[in-house]
C-alpha cells in the first residue's frame, strides 16, 4: 500500500503574510532511497513519486482524498498557533522591576 504525510502547509521565509495559513499538504513517502549518482555525486532515485505535492484548504480535504484514493496515511505538525507577545517599544528600554 502507498504511504502518504499529510502536514500544514509551512510559509516560505519570503512570505510575511498569512495567505494560505490553513491550507495542508499531501506528499508521498519515498519507496526507495535515494543514492548518488556515479557522474555528478547528485542524490536521486528512480521513484517519480518523490515530485507530487498535493495542496487541499482543510485537514478534513486531506484526508479524504486519501481515503477515497486507498492512500495509508499519517498526520503530522499541527494546528497549535502562535502566541504573539504584545508589548510597546518603550518596553525594551524598561528597567528591573524593584516594587
């Protein structure tokens, strides 16, 4: 049977926006390992699969095509935000807290 990971799409360090924040992917495992080739030293192997990313807009997206497809698959990363600190910039020149 196929193996698949699904896992959040990972914004580019180019990309300061939020587009796409939720979207996921779909990749396949590699079936074989990938070896250098004699002339060049490059890494590659004969699996074509290795080059198919998927993209879908939700999880649930994701794992439906998986199923419908009889893809064995495993969810990995998350849906755990991040926590913005607020704070002013006056108050990176703050003293120490005495009282």
């Amino acid at each position: 049977m196929v193996q698949a990971r699904i896992r959040p799409r990972i914004k580019s360090s180019m990309q300061s926006g939020r587009a796409r924040e939720g979207a996921w992917v779909l990749e396949y495992e590699p079936a074989e390992a990938k070896r250098p080739d004699p002339l060049t030293g490059w890494a590659g192997s004969g699996d074509t699969r290795d080059q198919v990313r998927l993209g879908f807009p939700t999880l649930e997206a994701a794992k439906e095509y998986a199923t419908r497809n009889g893809l064995a698959f495993h969810v990995t990363g998350g849906a755990d935000p991040r926590a913005l600190k607020i704070q002013a910039y006056a108050d990176n020149f703050k003293g120490p807290d005495i009282f």
